[in-house]
C-alpha cells in the first residue's frame, strides 16, 4: 500500500503501523505529483491519501488516478467539512478518515477495504486459458506451452516473471494492456509482484530485449494507459 503524506511524524508514524508483524507492506510519498506517478505504475494495492500536499491537492490526485487505479483508496485528512468529504467520495474515495485519528481504527479500516477488495478480484480476474500456439512478433516468437522465448532465432533468458509478462503482452501485439489488469493477471499465473513491482519488469524485459527507447517495436508505454508490445521496424 502507498501512504501519500507530506507530515514526516504522521507519515513515518502510519508506515511503522502497517508495517507492524509483516502482514502488510506501506511505503511513504510526501509529494501529489510524484505520488500520481507511483500510484499508475507501482499500482498499489491500497492508497491513504491525505489532502493537505504541498506541490499538488489530494483531491486532484485523487481525480488524476481514478480513470485508472482500480484499488481502494482512503482520505485521511484535517478537512473536515462536509464539502471536502463529499467530494472526496465523489471523486472516488472508499472513506473519509478525519484528523487526529486513531491508529488502531485506521489500521482495522485499511485491512477491511484490503479483504473486500481482494475478494472483488478474485470473482472479477479471469483463470489463464490453456496456453495456445507460439505467437510471433516480427522477429520475437513466444511459445508459451513449452516457455521458450527466442529472438532472431536466439533464446532468451527470461525470468517466470518476466516470461508471463511477454507473453501477455505478445499474444495481442498492438493492444495497451492496462497495468491494473497486467498486475491481476501475472498474479493469477503466480508472480510475487511485491516482491518484482512491475516498472521493475519492464525495465528488464526491455533490456533482454534490446528496446533503447530509440525505435518503435518492442514494448511501449502509453501514458495513463498501459502497456502493449509493438512490432519491430524492418531493418
């Protein structure tokens, strides 16, 4: 989970709660702008969100999001007027936690919103489809029942993570896969992406696969979107 505050007291506070006994993993971002970013790659599981931020409001982080973070995001703020608290919700806020607060309760919140949605996407994800023929993308070809990737005819040494990531981006070339639903999936297939966040695979895959950001094939991403896997140029 992401904890956007820009109070180091209450911030370092919330982190050392949630991360009490190991059942959860919270990290910090004091800054709206940069937590926007992290929020639409790292695709947190949960957001607590205050709205007091220096460089950006909460509220408008919260309406930068929203059109493409599925997960389960919480206000905790000093604003308490009603306003304030209902335009959150209608912004797209789960709950509205006021200032001061009490850890415990904030705590057994967090781990509620968690459970319910947890259990949404366990209903909503789709079990992985038998695994059909090679898919072939210019010179990449992608056997996913056999995992063997291989480009220009040689292997590729390729990670489980990073293999089911190709080959969910492989097997409709051209198509922004959003990363929302790239988390869902590569977790069905068993991917521990807490422990391998997603820019993370991205970033190798793209060096296996010599994509230097200097020409068109290869995987792309499309801001706000996803990602998709692009055919490479004709030499």
């Amino acid at each position: 989970m992401l904890i956007v505050e820009d109070n180091p007291h209450i911030g370092g506070r919330l982190v050392r709660v949630f991360n009490a006994g190991g059942r959860l993993e919270a990290s910090l971002e004091a800054s709206g702008h940069r937590a926007v970013e992290r929020i639409l790659t790292e695709v947190p599981d949960l957001v607590l969100l205050d709205l007091g931020l220096p460089d950006l409001d909460g509220l408008e982080v919260l309406r930068q999001v929203r059109p493409f973070y599925l997960g389960p995001v919480v206000i905790l703020s000093a604003r308490a007027e009603l306003e304030a608290r209902v335009e959150g919700l209608q912004l797209g806020a789960e709950d509205y936690v006021t200032k001061p607060f009490e850890e415990q309760f904030v705590k057994a919140l967090v781990e509620r919103k968690l459970e319910t949605w947890r259990r949404f996407r366990e209903q909503v994800t789709p079990a992985p489809e038998p695994a059909p023929g090679p898919y072939v993308v210019g010179p990449l070809r992608v056997d996913p029942a056999a995992r063997v990737a291989t480009l220009r005819g040689a292997p590729l040494e390729l990670t489980d993570a990073e293999f089911d990531l190709l080959a969910i981006l492989a097997r409709q070339p051209g198509v922004v896969v959003s990363k929302a639903v790239l988390h869902d999936l590569l977790q069905v297939v068993g991917c521990p992406l807490k422990v391998r966040p997603l820019d993370m695979l991205v970033s190798r895959l793209r060096a296996k696969l010599g994509d230097s950001g200097e020409r068109q094939g290869c995987i792309r991403t499309v801001y706000g979107r996803g990602l998709c896997l692009l055919p490479w140029p004709e030499p």
